[in-house]
C-alpha cells in the first residue's frame, strides 16, 4: 500500500517530506496526506513519485514487492517491505522473504535483538546448528 511504502522509500533515499515534495511538484501536504491514507496521487503525480523514489510502479503501490531502489544493491541485501505488528505481537513474514530464505509453515524462527541494531530473525535449525558448533570449538580449547 502506498501509505506504507511511501515513507519507506523516501526515508530509503533519505528525503524528507518536503524535499520530495519538491521534486514531484505538489505541497508537504500533499506528501504527508499520501502518506497517512488520506488521500492518494493522480496517476501522473504516481508515476513522478516513482521516478523521484527510483522505483517502479508497482513497488511504489504494490504489496509483497521489493522495496529496492534501481540503484546497486549490495548482493544477498533486500527490504522485502513493511509488516504491521498484531495485537498479541505477531507479524506476517511476506511471502517473497518466505521465498528466498525456504520459511515455510511450521518452521522455528530464533528472533535475536540487539539494541542499537534492531530484530532479526533466524531460523532455529541454523542457528542451534552454529551454536553447536562454537560449543564445540570451545571444549577443544
């Protein structure tokens, strides 16, 4: 949906409201109601916002599309979108991050935080694997 990649995409290109305001031709307002929901840009305001975000079409307004600008992108990186956390916390893992990293239905997740860094999820089986490892990398020391 635009009003949540809309944000993304420009805070990806590190613009603020006003900036891209400014290379689309419209107010702040008019960004900042795109936004919020309240409103949504012609077809041609559509197509400038693409071309200010380095995106397409169908990233700018599309759901479970990647969120990459056509700029390099180091290999093996993605945003793959924005989730909505639930009420009991949960969130939807979109199905193309489900595609590339072989989640599938039933699968144990590790959720790691780090404070400065964020949340990243692991799966469990990679995970305990590598912890294993390490453990035993230690007992020969």
């Amino acid at each position: 949906m635009l009003k949540e990649t809309l944000p993304a995409l420009r805070k990806l290109h590190r613009l603020s409201q006003e900036a891209l305001a400014e290379k689309v031709g419209v107010s702040r307002q008019a960004i900042a109601k795109w936004e919020a929901g309240d409103s949504e840009p012609t077809l041609e305001k559509a197509r400038l916002l693409a071309a200010a975000l380095e995106v397409t079409l169908d990233e700018l307004t599309g759901e479970d599309v990647p969120l990459t600008p056509q700029r390099p992108v180091p290999k093996g990186k993605h945003l793959f979108g924005i989730v909505t956390v639930g009420d009991k916390g949960q969130i939807v893992i979109p199905a193309r991050a489900r595609r590339v990293f072989d989640i599938a239905p039933g699968d144990r997740l590790v959720v790691l935080g780090d404070e400065a860094q964020g949340i990243a999820l692991v799966k469990a089986e990679g995970f305990l694997a590598l912890a294993e490892a390490v453990r035993g990398q230690m007992k020969e020391q």
